[in-house]
C-alpha cells in the first residue's frame, strides 16, 4: 500500500518470506498465495501439523512451524512436510503512513501544542481485494528511530491526528495492523516530523493624553481603554516583526513630545519598531496652539436673522451656539458653515474651537402667504369657528368643541390624527393648510365591545359585541350546556384563557367596564383562582367563578374607570389555574 507517494511494504506471492509470531515464538514463514483449501482441509491440515509438532517435541527436537499463505484474508496452503504447521493464521499488512499536514500554527495571543495529522492506505490481497478480517491499527510513536515509546489504538480508521507534540521536538511515527485473532502485522515505513516551535508575541503599550491619539497602524490585535485623562491601548506583535505607530494632534492642539520606553523621541508623527523581541511603551502628549482667541462672523440674508450676528471673539477651546429664525413669510433656505453647507437647521453649535470660523444663514419665501383650516363636528355638538377659514402664513388659530346636552366630545382629530376628548385645540405659527374634526356620543353610549374568544354577537339588549379584538396572547374554548342567570347564553359559552390581556384604545374620561365571566370547566370550587387589573390597579381579587355562582352560570362585574392616557388595559395574574374571560363592554359616562 502506498499512500502520499511515499513507498509501502507488500506481502509478496510465491516464497515471501516475513516475520511474525506464533504462541510467542518468533519463526520464518514461507508464503504462497496460489492453492486455496476449503474449511475442511484446513481443519485436517491443522490437526496433522499439530500431531507432528507434538511427536517431534517429544523427540527433543524444536518444531519449525509452517504457515499457509493467504488470499481473502487467509487462505491456507500446505508448503512443505518437513515443516510444522501453526496453529493460527498469521495476518501480516503491509502500511503506509504519511504526513499530511505541519503542524498547527500557534495563534495570538495564546500558544498550543502542536499537532500531526497522519494517514495510511488499508491492506490488500495479493489479488487488491480488502482483507475481511481486518480488526484495526495502532499508531506507534517514538523519538528515536525505530523504538517506540506509546502506542496509540485508533480502530480501523486510516487516519489520526496526534497532539500534544513539544515544540521544536522531532518524532518517529509507524503504523501496524491486527486481525480479529489478535495477530500483528509488522511495523510499515517510518516517518519522521520534527514539531514546529511556538511563535512568542510581544505587547506594545501606547497611551495618550488630552488633545490627539495615538494608534497601531495595520494592526488587528489591539484593544483600548481610558482612565478618565489617558488613552490606552495594547497592540501585540509577533516576535521579529515590526510595528509603526501614527500620532495625531485634534484640533487646537499640537504634538508636544513621544516617548519610548520612558525615551523622548521629539514630537514626531510617526515611530516605528523594528524587529520586535521585547515588551515597548510609547506615550504621546499634546499641548495647545499658541493662539489663545478665535473669531466667529456670522451673517444672515434677507428673510430672518442669526444670533448672535457680526464677529464674535471666541476663546480657544469653548463652544458657541448660533440660532437662525425665518421671518414671517420666509423659510430657512440654508446654513453654511466655512463655506460647507450643514442643512437648514434652526440652531448650529461650534465646539471645541481652534480656528475661526464663519456661518451664514439663507432664507426664501415660503411658497403660500396664506392657508386654509376646515374645522367640523359630527352629531351631539359643535365646533367653533366651523367651516374653512383662511390664516395668513405665520399666523394662529384656536378652536373650541362644545358637546349637546346629552352628549359627550368622544374624539378630536387634527390632520387625522387623535388628540383625544379635548374641548379646544390651538394652531400655531400656521405653515400649511389644516383639517380639525370633533365626534360626540351619548353620555352612557358603548364605546365597546367584544365576544373573548368568539365571533360578533348582538346581545338581547341590542347592543352589539364585536369579534374578539384588543387581546394579546392566551387561547380560546367553547362549550355547549346552557348558561343560566342569562338570555345571552353565547357570550359565555365561548372564553379567551391562558396568560394574556385586553388593551382598548379610548378617548380620556369616565367609564364603566363590565367584565362577563362563567366558569364552563370546573365543577367544585378551588380549582380556578385569578385576580384582575385595569391600567395596572387591581379591581378584582382571587375571584373564585365557581364559588360566586356554580358551574355553567353568568358571573358580571362592573368596575368604573377613569382614563387619562388613552387605553383601557385589562389584564390578569393567576392564583390557581389560568384566569378566563367571557365578554367585555365599556361604556362611556
């Protein structure tokens, strides 16, 4: 067998002759692998050998055992008479092993031991077919030639990798193969690898004071911190290489000194080491520009002003701020700072100044010097002015909602969007056209309603439960028994359970929820338990639904709310089992 092209020993046919073991007695054996017997006649061939070798011992001589040679993994074949026989096979196969990879890289920051992968091809026939009775390998390694200090089972694999290796250490490695009989093949070509020896890194520490930085250039293995006046940062760098640090002065500032190892190198931009083999520090410091004062000219078009405006004395190191406000009719065109653009922000803030400046402010008449804002009420009130009413650009505009007798405001919309149950709403500053619209209700009218766990029903008062909405997570049941203490027998057959609540978006104000409940599963009490929560406040604790009213029966609560942010949650915590709903309403008062 022959594998990496590296040379292999082969069983040779006709007269091989190799060496192997027998009961611990170490002989010559002649192969050949031309006659094949059947079971039986090895059997007769076994036993006449055996008698002989018997008789001859007796004589005082030694036996000089005779083996057969093998074709599917052994064949027996007589060789000679005046030869013992032995009295078992003998498995011999030729291995190939080789290198197939150096060994690992050590990586940084941290060393391992180095590895070997090794490989070999699997023993044949004198025909190339497998031998059948193959039961594994064993790896041998030593770390002199041909002795071998451990000894590695590794089955019938043909490949292994070996670690554990001392860098730098050189190692012999040889491969057997064994039957199932036990039997060892001999030793195959030996190779020889010599581990690789460990990489040593070094640390380059650099820090660097208030007013520039300092940093590795090319280099993926650093990491940084600061302790409040100091920049520090550690680059690690593989021994023999070199490592070039950039030093950077920020604004106002200038490099003032590097050192190296406690050295003043000057108050260079750049320093390199070279061929690294020992730990370095490098520290940057910087100091101020000679000038103490900067200017800032600020200046704004027609349209609107900045301020402050003119030239401004600034001292270096401070911070300014700049507000640009459009006239009545004009909008912010644009804002350029030292010639550049920064948008049409309504404020710009200088920081950390070093130099002089300028910004200018633009403007532009807006496109309108005049909109329109159509107010409107629904039924149950009104609004006032109503209408479409036109406002000068600029300008403000307040309106007032008024509710009927009778009436509630449910909902004022600007633009679309909900501001709530509010009774006036102001526009200020008017830059485009507006809607306003104002809806009312009933005092005691139903803001809503729905069937937990069920589909849209009209109760026998005519008020109608939508299908179940506003929840978020738990799970549903249903059940068919009639429900007594109620002519609205669907909304408590049907259920939402589990862990989950109920949020309702309404208008800010008075309301009463009524909260349906009927215990469809249990049938003692104890077995269910739960309280219930409106917009966090318990309003309902350890409610018991078999307790209150027995199985199968309508069970309602109606707790009175006060909103002020919009929504109606209603959510539960269990004491024993998962806490249920049948139905919800909610009314406006």
């Amino acid at each position: 067998m022959t594998i990496q092209g590296l040379q292999s020993r082969r069983i040779q046919s006709k007269s091989a002759k190799l060496a192997s073991y027998h009961s611990h007695i170490r002989s010559e054996y002649q192969f050949s692998s031309t006659t094949k017997l059947s079971a039986r006649n090895k059997g007769q061939e076994f036993e006449k050998a055996s008698t002989k070798r018997a008789a001859s011992q007796r004589q005082g001589r030694t036996a000089r055992p005779k083996i057969r040679g093998e074709e599917d993994f052994m064949t027996e074949k007589p060789i000679s008479r005046r030869r013992n026989t032995i009295s078992r096979l003998v498995y011999l196969a030729a291995v190939s092993v080789a290198v197939i990879a150096t060994l690992g890289q050590l990586s940084i920051p941290t060393a391992e031991a180095g590895q070997v992968n090794l490989s070999w091809s699997a023993p044949t026939n004198s025909n190339g077919s497998q031998v059948s009775d193959l039961a594994g390998y064993r790896l041998h390694t030593g770390n002199v030639p041909g002795s071998y200090q451990q000894s590695v089972d590794v089955g019938k694999q043909t490949s292994y990798t070996l670690g554990s290796l001392s860098d730098g250490a050189s190692y012999y490695f040889a491969v057997t193969a064994y039957n199932t009989a036990g039997l060892e093949s001999q030793y195959s070509n030996e190779i020889k690898k010599t581990a690789l020896a460990s990489t040593a890194t070094y640390s380059i520490t650099a820090s660097s004071g208030t007013g520039g930085t300092i940093t590795a250039v090319n280099n993926a293995y650093t990491s940084q911190s600061t302790n409040g006046t100091l920049t520090i940062s550690s680059a690690t760098v593989t021994a023999g290489s070199s490592q070039t640090f950039s030093i950077a002065a920020g604004a106002g500032y200038r490099i003032s000194d590097v050192s190296v190892d406690g050295v003043s190198v000057g108050p260079v931009t750049s320093y390199s080491f070279g061929s690294v083999t020992a730990n370095h520090t490098i520290a940057a410091s910087f100091a101020l520009t000679t000038a103490t004062s900067f200017t800032i000219t600020a200046s704004a078009g027609a349209g609107g002003s900045i301020t402050p405006s003119g030239t401004a004395t600034i001292n270096s190191g401070a911070s300014k701020t700049y507000t640009i406000t459009a006239a009545t009719g004009y909008r912010i065109s644009g804002v350029t700072v030292d010639g550049v653009s920064v948008g049409t922000a309504a404020s710009y803030t200088f920081s950390n100044i070093a130099a002089n400046h300028t910004i200018v402010a633009s403007f532009a008449l807006t496109t309108a010097t005049s909109f329109t804002i159509t107010a409107s009420a629904g039924t149950g009130g009104s609004i006032t002015p109503s209408g479409t009413a036109t406002v000068d650009y600029g300008a403000s505009k307040t309106y007032t909602i008024t509710a009927a007798t009778g009436y509630l405001i449910s909902n004022v919309k600007v633009d679309g969007i909900s501001m709530g149950s509010i009774a006036s709403y102001s526009f200020s500053s008017i830059r485009a056209s507006h809607t306003i619209q104002a809806s009312f209700l009933v005092s005691g009218t139903v803001a809503f309603a729905t069937n937990c766990g069920g589909g849209q029903y009209t109760d026998s008062k005519g008020v109608v439960y939508r299908a179940d909405a506003r929840y978020s997570g738990g799970s549903t049941s249903s059940t068919t028994p009639a429900i007594t203490g109620t002519s609205d027998d669907p909304l408590y057959q049907k259920d939402r359970y589990g862990n989950f609540y109920y949020a309702i978006p309404v208008a800010n104000g008075n309301y009463s929820v009524t909260l349906k409940f009927a215990e469809t599963y249990w049938w003692i009490p104890g077995k269910r338990v739960f309280s219930t929560l409106i917009n966090g406040q318990t309003v309902i604790s350890n409610l018991d639904i078999f307790s209150k009213v027995g199985q199968n029966a309508a069970y309602d609560v109606v707790v009175p709310v006060r909103v002020i942010n919009g929504v109606i949650k209603i959510s539960f915590t269990s004491t024993i089992d998962w806490p249920k709903i049948s139905a919800i309403m909610v009314r406006r008062m």
